[in-house]
C-alpha cells in the first residue's frame, strides 16, 4: 500500500508539470502534441519489450479489449484538455479536468453497482468544491462576451477531458489486477498512439521540423508526464481505488498553479488558494479513508 500511495505522489508531480509545459507550444495543434507526447513515451518503452515476451502473450483477449478502450479514451482525454489550454488558463483547465472523481464515482455507482465508504465521498466533495472554486475565480477575469465564449468553450473541453479520463481510470483498475504495469501501459499508450497518428494523418496535421526548444518540451512531456506521470498512477490503480486515484490527481491544479505563478506569471487569487486548501482536504480524506479500508479487509 505504501508503494502505491508514493507511485501516486511522484505522479502527481510528473503530471502538474504538463499543462505548463502545453502552454510553451502555442503553435502546435492539440493533435501535434498530443501525438508527439505518446511518441516518445513509446519510444522510451519499446526497447524494454523483450523481457515481458510471456506477459504480452499471457494477455487475455477480455483484458486486450478493455485496454484498447482505455487506448481510445486516453487519446480523446489528451486532444480535449489540451484544447481546453488554448482558451483558458492552466489553473482552470486542470481544475475542471480533475473533475473525474465525480465521473468515477457516477460509473462506479450506476453502471457497476459499486460503492465506496461515505467518508471517501466527503473527500471527493471537499476536493471537487475545490476545483469548482478555482474555476470559478478564473471565470471572473472575463471582461467581454467573446473571453466568456471562450471560458465556456474551454470549461466544456476540459470536462470531456474529465470524462475520458474517468474511463480511462476505471478500465485500469479493471485490468491491472491480473495484468503486468508494463504490458499494460504499453499496449494502452500504443494503441492511443496509434490513434492520434491516423487523426494527424487524416487532418493532414502531421509536423517534420520541429525547433529545438518545441522538441525539448515534447520530450519532457513524453517522459516525465506520460512515463512517469500516467505509468505511476496506472501502477496505484492495482491496489488503490479509482476514486482515490482520481481524488489525488486533484493535486494536480495546486501544484501546476503555483508552476504557473512562477513560470509563467499567471496570477493565484484569493479564492483559488481557499480552493487549493479544500482540496488538499479531501485527498486526506481520501488517504485515510483507503488506509482505513485496506486494514480492515
């Protein structure tokens, strides 16, 4: 359990500093980056195959469709979050994005007839009244009809982006019980890649010649965000719920917030930091209420 919960923290980390980072390419596409992202985490891992050969060919075939559903949900969560970063700030984006407790609670629930302690849901409430308040102190900076269009364009996007990664969640932890963290995150990554090469493909959006400066970027992103970022949380998701998981990744806006402050000059308001504060909350919560669980199993 204690390496599952350390996973989670070095994730969270890892991925804070990816809408940062997206906000350094204003000239790629959602697509370009998205893709770029997924090829260099493939390219990380693709030398390393060889020695899970007998896990790949262990898979079963329930477990490969299941993957390949997280592959498609994964590559929709990416294109629509990193739309949302063209219209709103980092803070709101990954605010509204982190939404996904609510998502994964509502499937679990109503598609899976599964339910957690009610503890857990105070956390997700606490942490997603959180998100609501950060969003909504962006939602103030609007000044005219066209940057409130905008807001709400970007506020849609970022919640499909939610949407997406809740699938994505739960179809991992319906997997990594029986199924290797490497064969899994390869084939989900793989096939996700797969998908947004045919899209750049088909939209004749496809990149050759990169700056040296958008390529540095596009690695870290691969790397740190994808390898260790995503890989950390899938390895969590063996032994950790998926509200948990989804509950952490609330995280996410604090610290890309505070990124964005320093990197970035984006300002922290008052009612962001009351934000940051429920939500950090509710991961407690979150912690103890799994820590609790797990001991009493």
């Amino acid at each position: 359990m204690l390496k599952e919960i350390i996973a989670l923290f070095i994730g969270i980390i890892s991925v804070s500093l990816a809408a940062n980072m997206i906000k350094m390419l204003p000239t790629l596409t959602a697509f370009q980056i998205a893709f770029y992202r997924m090829a260099f985490a493939i390219l990380v891992l693709t030398p390393f195959i060889l020695f899970f050969l007998k896990e790949f060919l262990s898979v079963r075939k329930r477990d490969l469709i299941i993957m390949t559903g997280c592959g498609f949900a994964l590559s929709l969560h990416f294109i629509t979050w990193i739309t949302s970063l063209k219209y709103i700030s980092v803070a709101s984006s990954v605010s509204l994005v982190a939404m996904n407790p609510i998502f994964v609670a509502l499937i679990r629930f109503f598609v899976f007839k599964k339910r957690s302690k009610s503890i857990l849901y105070l956390g997700i409430i606490l942490g997603v009244s959180g998100s609501v308040l950060i969003s909504y102190a962006d939602m103030g900076d609007v000044s005219s009809p066209l940057d409130l269009i905008s807001s709400i364009k970007g506020d849609i996007f970022a919640l499909l982006g939610a949407f997406f990664a809740s699938l994505y969640i739960i179809g991992g932890q319906m997997v990594r019980k029986k199924t290797h963290i490497f064969v899994y995150i390869y084939i989900v990554y793989f096939i996700s890649f797969v998908l947004l090469l045919f899209n750049l493909l088909l939209n004749v959006e496809f990149v050759f010649f990169l700056s040296g400066r958008e390529l540095f970027i596009l690695i870290l992103l691969g790397v740190l965000s994808q390898v260790i970022g995503h890989s950390s949380f899938n390895f969590a998701l063996k032994s950790i719920s998926a509200e948990t998981v989804s509950l952490v990744i609330l995280l996410e806006p604090v610290i890309a917030s505070f990124i964005a402050y320093y990197f970035l000059s984006e300002k922290i308001s008052f009612y962001q930091l009351i934000g940051m504060f429920l939500i950090i909350s509710g991961v407690f919560i979150g912690i103890i209420s799994e820590k609790t669980f797990n001991e009493t199993c």
